[in-house]
C-alpha cells in the first residue's frame, strides 16, 4: 500500500469510529418538531398537546460513544440470529439458550445495546426511553462469561436491567428527569441496586421518567422530562400515553430494550405504564423494598417495583429485591418469593371482588368470564363512598420534607441543593428550558407549611380510610384479592399499603393495550403473583409493538 493511502486509511479509521471491515456508527441529528407537535394540538387527551418532544439539554449520541467498538461490528443480521434466543424469552428461557451454548452474556447486553441504538436513533421509531447508560456494562457482561460456573445462584445473574433514573447507581447520574439534578452522581448504590448486583444482574442503565416522578407540573405530559424529553408510546407515538411515572420503564420493557426494569410508585407510577405498554408491573407493600438511595414523593407511600413482560420474571426480580434496610423506617424482612411453582398455580376457588364501575369494560368482561371458566369466584360490589381529599396534602407535605433528607444523605455532595426551594429557583432561571410546563406542583410545595409531625393524624386517619375501604368489603364477601384496570385504584392501594399487580389483559378497538390489576392485603405478593400467574397462562395476550419487531 502506498504511503498516501495509508495515512488515509488511518485517518478513516479514527474519524469515523470504525475498525477494518466495519461500518461507522450512525448519527443522530436534532430535527424541527414544528409539524409534529402541530399534529398534536387538537389531540382529545389535552395534556398529549406537546409544547416540546426531544430533550434540549442531552445529546443521544453520548449515550452510545462507550460502545463505539463493540456496535461498529455488530449488525442487523448478528441481531437477527440472536433474536429468537432473547426477544420476549422469560429470564428461565434465556438462562437455558445460554447454557445451551446459543449465546453469552456479552451477547445478550450488546443485543440490547443495538436494539436502543438502532431504534433510539431513528426519528420514525425513537421512544425517548433513555437517559444514561452504564459505561462499564459489556466489560462487566464480559466478566459475568468467565465467573459463569462460580457465580451464578440465581436467575437474574448475568441479565441487563434498566433502572427509572430516580434510583441511584454509580456511576451514572441520578437525575429524576430534572436539569437541575444533572450533575447528581451519588457516591454508592440505592440499597435495592446492591441488592441486584448481589444476586448478579447486570444494570444497563437509567431510563427516562415523568420529571420528579410525575410530581412537579400540573397539567403536563406525562413521561416528560428536561433531560429525557417526551417518553413515547411504542404501541402509538403520540397517539398513546405513556403513563407516568414509571414511563421510560414501561416503553423499555415493551420495545424489549432489556430483560426488565425497575420502576417506582407512589401512586399509579408502575400501574399506569404497565398497563399502557401491555408489561407486567409490581406495586409492593411499603417497606418490601428498601427506598434508601431512591429520589422521594413520600416515605409514607414511596416504593420501588420490578416491571416485566411476563409474571415469572416479575417475581424472579421481586426476589431479588425484598430485604431489610436499617435506613429506612418502613423497611421489613419480607418473606421469600417462590418463583419455581407458578406455572402450576390454579385460580380455582379464589374469590375475587370487582369494583362495579368496571364491569362494562369489554376487556374485563373477557378477563372474568375465562377466570370464571377456571374456576374462580368474581363478586361484583358497589364501592363505598370514602374521603381523600387530604391525599394531595400528604404528598406536599412529604415531598417537602423527605426530598432534602435525600439530598443531604445520598445526592453528590457538590450539587448545590438543599430543598424543593432550591430547584425552584434554578428552573427560574431558564423557565422555557428547564420548566416548558411551568412547575406548579414543586411552587405549591414551597408554601406548604405544615411539618410532618404536624400532619401525623390526619395521615394516620387517610390511611386508615383507605384501609377499611378494601377490608370492610372482603370481609363482607369473604374475598382473596380485588380486581381493577390499570391504575384506577391506585390512590386507595397506596394509602392503604396494599399491593397490587398489573397483567395485560388485551388491546382495546384503538390497539390501545390495559392491564388487569389484582390488589390484596398488605404483604400479599406471593398471592398476587400466583394470581398473576394463572390469569397470565389463561390469557397470555402480550404483543410485541409492531414497529419493534
């Protein structure tokens, strides 16, 4: 070779990224929204009418910069003789292809690492779903092959796990959505991450979410937020919503970016998504997961929860999760998840109560005749009348006083904040970029005056509301669990500390997909995943968006 077409192969080779025999990786380019959020404008669901769909503060390309070498030799056919292995497989079943020899582990993340590259960097098919990945990830894949025989003892060892980005895990940020959080890098891991990475998981990254958890602007889209941008629909863009706030969770685990996600609650954050991206997601009893390194509404209702695309998984990560936290008051030694009996698990004879307001829905009409054919018992009931209008004023005065306890105890110690006040004033600063939704919800909070010791009692009695309204009923009809459709019983699960799961019940006329929610008695998971797990086998109506084939 001559020495001119040398240099230039050189040069070639470094500008572009690539290796010989190796294509550069693609790039994504802002582009004018103008038309798009037009088309928006007249939209029924009025807070769909975007004021703005991609994040002016990140850049997506980032993202996949620590990847560059492994992504220039990995391409759509290397994706496509790996799909079968991996796309909708249950954790058991992708366990089993890579003890077969089919696959490993590094192959297993880079398959989801092209999948967001791919999909996240086309304008037709991007959900907005991410806002960090983990740099170290395939060296950390990599690592998980060669203590394969030594390490693995139990089924998430080795499996790639996306996080809400309210969770802390080093050394991402944890920004909550808000611009104001962007140079957040906690020092340690949120309790619940340690207790992942113990059991072997390999964390992939942060997705997006409903800034602040859904808990900042009144009004507003939900799944947007400063650094992410508008999450999106996989089953419509920008016809559907994503539900909130668990919203970059629930596309994530619908479009199959990874095994699963974690998701948070505080009221109708996992329920609402998992029932709009057709994926299966645990709300757990306050205190089954620890909240220590989570970024709060309220310690009083605040949890974690594994979002899924099918029950076993939701449970194989529920057990992974559970533990005792010394750190956080609510927390308790949960008792273990069983995971290996539910696909034995009948529902005959459970009985079953179903909120009359919900017995016209086409998709719960199906839910509960093919139940009923199992053999389980469905009572309808006529809701008692309950009050809860202290339910926003509890939030106000928690997230006034547990979001500082988070910044002083686990947030970057040069990150500037202090309190709500804090991120009020830096949003000030640049309203139209940092706040295009205003931030009423955070100004309400600023005015709250009331302490939590103060508001004590009237807690204690909204929560006790909320806990007669279920028990009074199953006791009255002698019930196991009640049924709901995604998130409409949300607000009274969570005052209540009652637990509920959501499984995909089908797609409505519109292609719009709903969950069957199952809600029982505090410390009841077990319950609800065999309940799960037996409307699931009847069921099983999950489609993987068409667009993510």
């Amino acid at each position: 070779m001559k020495p001119i077409y040398t240099l230039l192969f050189i040069f070639l080779v470094v500008c572009l990224g690539c290796t010989p025999n190796s294509a550069p990786l693609n790039q994504w380019e802002a582009y004018n929204e103008t038309e798009e959020l037009a088309a928006n404008t007249d939209h029924p669901i009025a807070r769909m009418r975007y004021k703005r769909i991609q994040s002016k503060h990140s850049d997506r390309n980032a993202l996949f910069l620590p990847f560059k070498k492994e992504l220039s030799g990995f391409n759509q056919e290397d994706h496509d003789a790996l799909k079968s292995y991996i796309l909708e497989q249950d954790i058991p079943s992708i366990q089993k292809h890579i003890n077969a020899g089919h696959l490993t582990y590094e192959e297993l993340t880079l398959f989801y690492i092209y999948r967001m590259y791919r999909f996240e960097l086309d304008r037709t098919r991007f959900l907005n779903a991410l806002i960090s990945l983990n740099p170290n990830v395939m060296e950390q894949a990599r690592q998980h092959d060669r203590d394969r025989q030594e390490g693995m003892d139990h089924p998430l060892y080795g499996m790639p796990i996306l996080l809400k980005d309210n969770i802390d895990a080093t050394p991402m940020a944890t920004t909550a959505g808000a611009a104001a959080m962007v140079n957040n890098f906690p020092a340690q891991d949120a309790f619940i991450v340690e207790k992942l990475k113990a059991k072997g998981a390999l964390i992939l990254g942060k997705v997006n979410m409903s800034e602040w958890a859904y808990y900042f602007c009144q009004g507003c889209p939900v799944g947007y937020s400063a650094l992410g941008g508008q999450t999106l629909n996989p089953y419509g863009r920008r016809i559907f919503e994503t539900g909130g706030s668990s919203s970059g969770s629930g596309v994530a685990v619908a479009a199959n970016y990874a095994v699963a996600a974690i998701g948070s609650e505080t009221s109708g954050s996992i329920l609402s998504p998992s029932g709009k991206n057709s994926v299966v997601g645990l709300k757990p009893t306050i205190g089954a997961l620890s909240r220590s390194g989570i970024v709060p509404i309220s310690s009083s209702l605040d949890t974690a929860g594994p979002m899924t695309k099918n029950v076993i998984d939701n449970a194989i990560l529920m057990s992974a999760l559970i533990g005792e936290d010394k750190r956080d008051r609510y927390s308790y030694q949960a008792s273990p998840i069983r995971f290996d009996h539910l696909d034995t698990v009948s529902l005959k004879g459970k009985r079953l109560g179903l909120n009359s307001k919900f017995q016209k829905d086409s998709l719960m009409q199906r839910a509960v005749t093919a139940m009923k054919a199992k053999g389980a018992v469905v009572i309808s009931f006529d809701p008692p009348e309950i009050q809860m209008d202290q339910f926003r004023r509890l939030l106000d005065v928690d997230m006034r006083a547990d979001l500082p306890q988070y910044l002083d105890a686990f947030a970057h110690t040069e990150l500037g904040l202090d309190s709500v006040k804090d991120v009020v004033a830096f949003n000030l600063k640049d309203t139209l970029l940092h706040a295009p939704y205003g931030q009423g919800i955070f100004m309400r909070i600023t005015k709250e005056k009331r302490s939590q010791v103060e508001f004590k009692a009237q807690k204690q009695q909204l929560m006790q509301t909320a806990k007669d309204y279920f028990e009074q009923t199953m006791d009255e009809y002698d019930l196991d669990a009640f049924l709901s459709i995604d998130n409409y019983s949300a607000r009274n699960a969570a005052a209540a500390h009652f637990p509920a799961l959501g499984v995909p019940m089908g797609y409505d006329s519109m292609g719009q997909p709903k969950n069957l929610t199952f809600i029982a008695p505090s410390k009841k998971e077990q319950l609800l995943l065999e309940l799960g797990a037996a409307f699931e086998r009847l069921e099983n109506v999950r489609q993987l968006p068409q667009l993510f084939q």
